[in-house]
C-alpha cells in the first residue's frame, strides 16, 4: 500500500524534489554572469521532465499497479 502520511503524503518523491532544488540553485550562483539569466530555464526544463515527461508520471503508474 502506498504512503500516505506524514511528509509523505505531500511528496512521495523527495529525491526528485531535492534534484529540482539543485537545479534551482545554479541559475542564483550565474547571477553575476551577463548570461546568466538564461539558466533559469533550466529549472522550469526539469521541472516539466519530472511532472510530465520521465520521472513523476511512471513512478506513481508503477505503485498503482504494484501496491494499489
């Protein structure tokens, strides 16, 4: 059965949160950098990959199936 208290039941993919942070991070260490605005595209390009693309969607299909 899956989990669903706790902390849990806001985020049952705290890797990927964590990831995702990460990437939120070197757009703030580029500020200084003329170019760096252009690597807050980089967080929103992960973000769409996790919810929509790879990762988030397979991994609840999977727990569905296994666990109900």
């Amino acid at each position: 059965r899956t989990c669903r208290a706790g902390l849990w039941r806001y985020s049952r993919h705290p890797n990927y949160f964590g990831e995702w942070l990460m990437w939120c991070a070197w757009p703030l260490l580029a500020l200084g950098s003329p170019l760096g605005w252009w690597l807050f595209l980089h967080p929103l390009a992960v973000l769409v990959f996790l919810l929509v693309l790879t990762g988030i969607p397979h991994t609840e299909r999977r727990a569905l199936l296994s666990r109900g």
